[in-house]
C-alpha cells in the first residue's frame, strides 16, 4: 500500500539573480488598430477554403521558422536557456 500523502520536500537550490527590462504600454498606438468588423466571406463553403488557405499559410511559415531556427542553431541556444 502506497501512502499518498507523503510530505517530500525538495532541497532549496540557491537562485540565481536575473535582472528583466519591462516598459509599460505606450499611450499612442504604434500600428494602426482596425476598428470595423472584418470582412467574412458570404458563404460556409468560401469562409472553409480561405480557412484552409490561412491554415497552409501558417503551416508553411511555422516549418520555415524550424528549418531556420534549426540552421542557425537558435533551437540549441534556446534550450539552454
């Protein structure tokens, strides 16, 4: 019989000091905000093929961004962060 409550406490390592630079948002819009409602094609069967089209899109750039970030070794240096 496992006893589930086990109280384990693990050690504490010493931290690290890391210092982060943050900015609070700025008042004045940097890119131009779209205000009206977007254009959405008039039927299901054109809003699925612009869908697909937008999913390929995005699929093309994500393997794009591996294959770079593997070339470059970006992936290395992100692990060891």
């Amino acid at each position: 019989m496992r006893n589930s409550e086990s109280n384990v406490t693990p050690p504490q390592l010493p931290g690290e000091k890391v210092e982060l630079e943050v900015f609070y948002p700025q008042a004045e819009q940097i890119l131009p905000r779209i205000q009206s409602p977007l254009p959405f094609p008039p039927t299901l069967v054109e809003t699925l093929a612009q869908t697909a089209a937008f999913v390929d899109r995005a699929g093309y750039l994500a393997k794009y961004a591996i294959e770079v970030c593997v070339k470059t070794g970006f992936w290395v240096d992100l692990l060891r962060c």
